[in-house]
C-alpha cells in the first residue's frame, strides 16, 4: 500500500510525504521524552528527599526524640544544617498537628512554642495546593490546591501510607515538589515529615528542553521547504520541462517549450538537455531525410512502372517479333532500373543502422585504399584493361578518425563511378597528398567525359543521373552516398572537371586530426 502510494506521487510530493512521515517519527518520540522528563527529574529530586527523610527517622529514633512540640523543636535547631539546602520541613504528630517547621528557625526558642499557632494557620491557609495524582508513587499535581495539612490527612488514609509520597505543586510562579512519610515508632505510627522544595530548576529544565525542541523542528522545518523549493525550482522544473518538450516532439506538436536555458548549464541535466535535443534534431533529421527519400524513391519508381505498363499493354497487341524484341528490351531494362533502386535504397538503410553502431577510430588511409585499388585491378585490368594507379606526395603516414569500411565504401563507390565512366584501356589514377593546411586530400581522376553540368553539386543529389546511354544506368545514389559517409566524417567532395585534359576529378578533403 505504502510503495503504491509513493510510486503515484511525483517526486517532489514523494519527497515531502517522506520527510512528513520521518518528522512525524521524530516528533513522536520527542513528545514521548518530554512526557517522560518530568516525572524522571522529580523522582531525581525526591530521591534526595526520600534520604533525608530516612536519615532524619533514623536520628529521631537513634535520639529518641519524642513527637512533641519540645523536643522537635530542639532537634531542628540542633540538626538544622541537615536542611539547609531545603525550603521547608514540616512535622505533625499522628493527629496531624502541626509540632514543627524549619520556616521558624530563624526564631528565638523562647517563643518558638508562641508562634506554633501562626504557622499552623498560615499552613492552613494556603491556597490550595494541586490535586494529588498517584504515579510510581511520584505524584505530579494539576489545578485544586490544597492545604498541606490536607495532604497529610489525605495521605494517612491512602494505600501510599506507610511508603513515601512526592506531589507537586504550583504556586504562583514558583515550581514546589513535597515529599511525606510517616514515622513508625515499632509498630505505632507517631506522625509525620514532609519536606518541600522550589524546584523550579525542574520547570526550567523542562521548559529549556521544550524551547529546544520547538526551535529544532522549526528550523528542520524552514530546511525541509527551502530544500523543497530548490529541488523543484533547479531539478523538478528542468525535468517536467525535458518531459514536456518529449511529448510535444512525440505528438508532433508545435516545440512551445524552450530548453536553450536547460542546455547552457554545467550539471548533468544540462547535459541530458543537450543530449536530448541532440538525438530530438538527429530523430528529426532522419525522419524528414526517410520521408523524402520514400517521397523521391515513390517518384523514381513511377517512371519506369509507367513504361512496364505501357510497354506491357502494346506486347499482348504487338504481332512484330522485332517491335516485340524492343518492348521486352524495355521492359528488362525498366525492371533492372527498379531493381537498382530497391537494391540502392535498401543498402542506404542498412548503412545508416550500422553506422549508428559504429565507432570512430584513428585509422591509415594508405592501407584502405592500397587494398581496394588492388581488388579493382584484378577485376578490370583483364576484363576491360583498365589500369588504376594509387600515389602519395611522399609523406610518412596520412591518418584519420574514422570508420575504415566507410572509407572502403567510399573509395569503392568512387572507383565504381570512374570506371562506368571510363572506356576500355583507359587509366584512373588515385592520389592521396596533404595541402598546407595540413589536410588530406584524395583525388580520384578518370579519362571519361568529365561533367558537362556547371553545377556540379547536383552530381551528388540522390537519384541524380547524367550518362550517355553507353555507359549504363544507374539509380543516381551512389555518389549520394558518398556524399553522406564523407558528411560523416565530417570531411568535403567535390566535383570537378581536370584541367589537362578531358575527365573528372572527384576531390576528398579530410579535416586536420
């Protein structure tokens, strides 16, 4: 339930229901020790009266003082040190008469006995003290205070006579705690002691604590919603942009939303941003480049399925074997044209998912086309005496970052176009040389026609074809192939007619590695 909550939220409201549920943890367990540290002080405190209390019956017996107003006047001038660090320390005999306070002390003993009545009736009238609450026999009061004589009185007739009693007390500003215990005398019960103590150290110990922990969770809290705000300002945001900026690309929708601002920065989402406007302009880019060619390809098809067509309908009414040697002459010939097509198209796809593979490599030129001028020797010197010769300007070593079969495609492409254009018994020679710009540059030079076209660019648009009839058919894409794997490597062709004398020169420039 809890993990199909959280993966419903965003993470921005999965962060906070989080921090939501940990401070609520947090917060349970600190009102837990706040309701905890109360009582633990006070019975800190009471242990101490519990031991004067005990020490002070051991000495009334040791001494043998008897519970009378005499001679428990004497002993609390005589053990008067023992309280000192107490407020007050009350004694009642077991009618629960007042016989003793520590508050008289300061009194002469000659009028001690005289001033019995005033304290007993100041003690009488106090105002009432908190109602006593029995808890682990520590007993924290709230409202109805009560006197202290009635808290005696009350005690004597409750299951905590005979143990020690503590309550607490507010009165006025001040934080009183009170221990009572009876006195045995074997088993005869001859009065009371109960001792009082300010222990406002207690309620400001408790009150520190309290502050503390106010400030702590206001602080942990402003913490929580500045760290919020700059998660979802700097990280969210960019990413419910990028997520937007997908679905407008997905639904074909106009790019509204910008993410230039997301690209200029230096973190990882500024380059996911870039990453992804790259591949969204790449996706686009071959998109449009598939629905052109398919637009192109539909186009060029067109042409010879008409003559198929045509030429077909006047064979079944055709009774001439010459004029039906010519049709079906046409009708191979617009089949082979079709077939070059596909066959050219389904390498440019097959070539554009493997380069998407593939990666580039410093690589030797020399080599690569050492190796395919060699192959095309073998296969054209006999059949047609076509000589192709392969040259360098001297230099030590002519290296690229590129993908070697790309560069065989590419010499191989290039051959095949020189050597269609070429008659039997003719020479092409290949040069390979670096400019002042320390650039390599390969020349592949034939003997044919040369262009006749003043616009050579349109030689490597697809589908574009300019030959005499005698130098074969062509789907027109094997230069626009060139052209796109030389855009690859981010080098220049060019097109260009020789200057010596008839033919074509076909010019590779490599950017300097």
């Amino acid at each position: 339930m809890f993990s199909y909550l959280l993966k419903n939220l965003s993470i921005l409201k999965k962060f906070l229901f989080i921090n939501l549920i940990f401070f609520s943890i947090i917060g349970l367990f600190l009102f837990l020790y706040l309701k905890n540290v109360q009582p633990n002080l006070i019975k800190n405190k009471s242990s101490n009266h519990i031991k004067i209390i005990n020490n002070t019956i051991n000495n009334l017996d040791r001494l043998e003082i008897k519970f009378n107003e005499n001679d428990v006047r004497k002993f609390l001038f005589s053990t008067r040190f023992i309280f000192q660090s107490l407020d007050r320390v009350v004694f009642f005999n077991n009618q629960i008469d007042l016989i003793g306070d520590t508050d008289t002390l300061d009194l002469d003993p000659r009028s001690f006995s005289s001033r019995l009545d005033i304290v007993e009736s100041e003690i009488l009238n106090e105002e009432k003290s908190k109602e006593i609450m029995e808890k682990k026999n520590i007993n924290i009061g709230k409202e109805n205070l009560v006197s202290l004589k009635d808290i005696v009185f009350n005690y004597a007739s409750s299951k905590n006579f005979g143990t020690h009693f503590t309550f607490t007390e507010q009165e006025f500003n001040n934080f009183k705690l009170t221990t009572i215990k009876n006195v045995f005398r074997g088993d005869i019960n001859i009065g009371y002691i109960a001792i009082t103590e300010n222990a406002n150290d207690i309620k400001a110990a408790i009150d520190e604590r309290k502050t503390f922990v106010i400030r702590t969770a206001f602080a942990v809290g402003i913490v929580i919603l500045i760290f919020s705000y700059v998660l979802n300002r700097y990280f969210l945001k960019p990413i419910q942009n990028l997520v937007n900026y997908t679905n407008k690309i997905k639904n074909k929708e106009d790019k509204s939303i910008n993410i230039d601002n997301l690209k200029v920065r230096n973190d990882e989402l500024g380059l996911l941003s870039k990453s992804l406007d790259n591949m969204t302009l790449e996706l686009q880019k071959r998109i449009s480049h598939a629905e052109t060619f398919s637009t192109d390809l539909v186009h060029e098809i067109r042409n010879p399925l008409a003559s198929l067509k045509s030429a077909s309908e006047i064979l079944n009414d055709t009774k001439d074997i010459n004029e039906r040697s010519k049709l079906i002459n046409i009708l191979s010939h617009d089949v082979q044209r079709i077939e070059r097509l596909i066959t050219d198209y389904s390498q440019i796809l097959k070539d554009e998912v493997a380069l998407s593979n593939e990666k580039f490599k410093k690589i030797d030129l020399i080599p690569i086309i050492q190796s395919v001028v060699d192959d095309y020797n073998n296969l054209y010197q006999t059949k047609r005496g076509i000589n192709i010769s392969f040259s360098n300007d001297g230099n030590k070593s002519y290296y690229i970052k590129g993908i070697e079969n790309r560069i065989e495609q590419i010499v191989a492409n290039l051959l095949d176009n020189a050597i269609s254009f070429s008659d039997d018994n003719k020479n092409i020679d290949v040069k390979i040389s670096k400019n002042l710009e320390k650039q390599i540059v390969i020349n592949i030079i034939d003997e044919g026609p040369g262009f006749k076209e003043k616009d050579t660019t349109k030689t490597f648009k697809r589908f574009y074809s300019n030959r005499p009839d005698k130098f074969g058919q062509h789907s027109g894409l094997g230069l626009n192939i060139v052209k796109n794997l030389t855009d690859l490597h981010n080098a220049s062709i060019s097109a260009l007619n020789r200057t010596d004398r008839r033919g074509a020169n076909l010019q590779i420039i490599f950017p300097k590695t």
